[in-house]
C-alpha cells in the first residue's frame, strides 16, 4: 500500500476508535518503511510477532514508539525480548512467566504481561484456558519481576465478527473477576483483543486495546 493510504488508514481507525481504547499496528511482514509511516500518522504501540523482526526496527524507533510482542514468545528468544520490548501480551505458561521473571530480572527490568487467553478452547491454540486463568494469574502475582496488567486473547480463527464476540465476551468477564479481586497491577488493566475483521465486536464487548495489521498496512503479501 502506498504511504498516503496507511496513514488515511490510521486516521481513519483512530477517528473512530473511542478515545480509551489502544490501537496497536500489527506489524508482522512489514516494512521498516512501513512501521515509520504507522508512527508519523500517529500509532504509538507496534505489536511484533516474532523478536527477530522487533529487533529489526525495535532501535530505530525507540522512545516514538512501544513495543508489544503480539506472537508466541520462545523461551530461548526471552533474553532478547526483555529488552526490547515494553510489553508482553501473550504469556501462555507458567515455564515462561519463569523465564521471563529471570531474565527481566537479569536486567533490573519489570516486564508488564498480559496473560493471553485461549477463549475458543482450541487444543492447537497457545493460551491459558478461560476456567484456568484465575488460578494461573495468582501463580504470576508471586514473580517479582513481573508486572500482570491484564488480559489478551485471539478470539477463534475466523472472519466472522459475530461468531467472535461471545469469545470476546467470556475473556471479559474472566478480566471482570480478575480486577475485582485486584489482581492487576494497576487500575487501568488492559483487556487486548479485536483485529482488522473483529475490533469493532471487541470494542463493544469491553477490549481496551486492539491489534489491527491488514485495515492499516493491507493485504499481507507473506506470513
Ligand atoms: C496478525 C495479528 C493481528 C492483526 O491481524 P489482522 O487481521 O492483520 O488485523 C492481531 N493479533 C495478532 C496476535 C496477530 O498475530
């Protein structure tokens, strides 16, 4: 896509987005070209799927924008994705809270995570089960250097904004419990769900944070 289309893409989503829900630009296949342009019209989160391409364009745009690792995190890229990135939104077991306490630790570093949700139950799916998050997220408070700000979810694969919503409703109400009891780390907890097919449904059903790739950059032409 061109230049001028991404930035009328982002204007556009961020006019229509409501003021207290976080845009993060998906980034993954994109350009470093791109990723400038996403941040010239105004994002100021990019969400990475994997470390090699964060640290790519982690440098160049550090202090303009946050970094957000959007995709499964391997324990053997955790070294690398303490310090680049500000926030992990898909911690998924209790071996990698572990490494990355470590880690993060290794480097006088608190790492906000959000706990990722498997909310459709998929067997093939990364996440922590909708009825095994409470109990999880008591298990991740205890790891000093680590930060539990809330929750994310991909929601079913599918294109169908109403077949996701009551995914996106369920992770909600697990989020609802989970800050009653106070489990985040801060009051403003971070409910990360929505992409380009499905932001909307997301938004009504209570995410605060949404992550958008094709509706800002286009179709992706790999990955
Ligand atoms: C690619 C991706 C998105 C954005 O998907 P689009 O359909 O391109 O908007 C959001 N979240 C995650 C975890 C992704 O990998």
């Amino acid at each position: 896509m061109s230049r001028n289309s991404i930035e009328w893409n982002v204007r556009s989503l961020m006019e229509e987005i409501p003021a207290h829900v976080k845009l993060v630009a998906a980034a993954k296949t994109r350009s470093e070209e791109e990723i400038k342009t996403v941040i010239d019209a105004g994002v100021r989160i990019v969400g990475h799927n994997y470390v090699s391409e964060a640290l790519n364009t982690a440098q160049a745009f550090k202090g303009r924008a946050r970094c957000h690792m959007i995709g499964h995190l391997q324990r053997n890229k955790v070294s690398k994705a303490v310090e680049i990135f500000d926030m992990v939104e898909t911690l998924d077991s209790l071996r990698l809270a572990k490494e990355l306490d470590k880690k993060a630790g290794n480097i006088g570093k608190v790492m906000p995570v959000l706990i990722e949700v498997n909310s459709a139950e998929e067997t093939q799916k990364y996440g922590v089960m909708p009825s095994d998050v409470m109990e999880f997220a008591g298990k991740i408070e205890k790891f000093e250097n680590l930060s539990l700000e809330g929750l994310m979810t991909m929601g079913p694969l599918t294109n169908s904004p109403e077949e996701a919503r009551k995914y996106f409703s369920r992770t909600r109400e697990v989020f609802e419990e989970l800050k009653a009891m106070g489990a985040f780390s801060s009051e403003c907890a971070y409910l990360s769900m929505g992409m380009s097919a499905t932001y909307k449904v997301a938004i009504e059903e209570g995410a605060n944070m949404v992550r958008v790739g094709t509706a800002i950059f286009g179709p992706r032409v790999t990955g």
